[in-house]
C-alpha cells in the first residue's frame, strides 16, 4: 500500500520516445518563472557518442507532473552532435552552454551559447564562444549539470579536457 503523500515518478525522456534512439546527458533547471527546464542529448541512430545528435529540452509549469512536447534546440544534421547541455540562471535569463562534437577536428570541439528570456519557450540563435573565453580550450567537454553565476556575474561551468 501506498502513501499517497510519496512523491510519484514522471518519465521525462524514455529511449525510443520521439523517433529517438537513445537519450543522454540529462540537465534540471528551475527557470526564472518557475517553469521546469529538462535538457538532454537526443542520439538519434545509436548510443554511440558524437552519432547524429539533437540538442532538446521539455518544459514543465506543474512542477514535473506533465511535461510539454519536445522542443528541439539544435538539430544535428549528418553526423553532427550537438552535447553536453549545462544551463544556468542569470538574473531574468537562462543561459545554455553546449558543445558541437569534433566540429574542428577529433577531440577539438565548437563551444556554444544559447539564450532565452522567456522560461524556456524560445530560444536565441547559438552564439560561438571561442573568442569570449581566455584561455581558450576546444578539448573542454561542459558538464554533466548544470552551471552556476556567482553574485558577482562570473559564470562558472563544470567540466572536464581531454
């Protein structure tokens, strides 16, 4: 018997939901208006990281009961993979850093921003943040999480290089 205060499960992505293979790199972020923001990498043909994959995110504005159609932020093209989602709140904003797999060469990727003002309903077009960052490294893989801004502005990812 069930203690119907025990919190239910919700499942968010489920593999094969969607046309997509499989899902990774799961990020949960509480938006500004309170809208739930769920992000993950959708591989669409395979698990195989840097396969074919979209850059997606569900919404919820019932604290995870429902969830909102999937929205596609970047959509691979080929064998393109768009990964590693790690979003983060800035002030009214919600920013999210990314990254395009192998995009210069093996092991050397393009880092991305994307922005919304919005809770998540739209999404700015991806910004390339190269040259914002000092020093630079296209070996830096973002995430898994989330990011944070300290209240003095600076944006701090979590992350790993090879």
């Amino acid at each position: 018997m069930s203690d119907a205060s025990e919190p239910t499960g919700t499942d968010v992505f489920v593999a094969g939901g969607d046309g997509v293979h499989t899902y990774r790199i799961p990020a949960l972020l509480a938006a500004p208006g309170g809208t739930l923001l769920a992000f993950c990498e959708a591989r669409k043909v395979s698990l195989h990281d840097a396969s074919p994959t979209d850059l997606v995110l569900k919404r919820s504005h019932d604290g995870g009961r429902t969830w909102l159609p999937m929205q596609v932020l970047l959509r691979g093209h080929d064998t393109q993979a768009f990964m590693n989602p790690c979003p983060l709140v800035d002030g009214d904003t919600i920013l999210l850093v990314c990254l395009e797999a192998h995009a210069k060469a093996n092991r050397r990727h393009r880092h991305l921003l994307l922005r919304s003002a919005d809770d998540g309903q739209t999404w700015s077009e991806p910004e390339e943040l190269d040259g914002c960052i000092a020093p630079y490294d296209d070996t830096f893989v973002p995430g898994p999480g989330v990011s944070i801004c300290t209240r003095g502005g600076r944006l701090i990812v979590p992350g790993y290089t090879n």
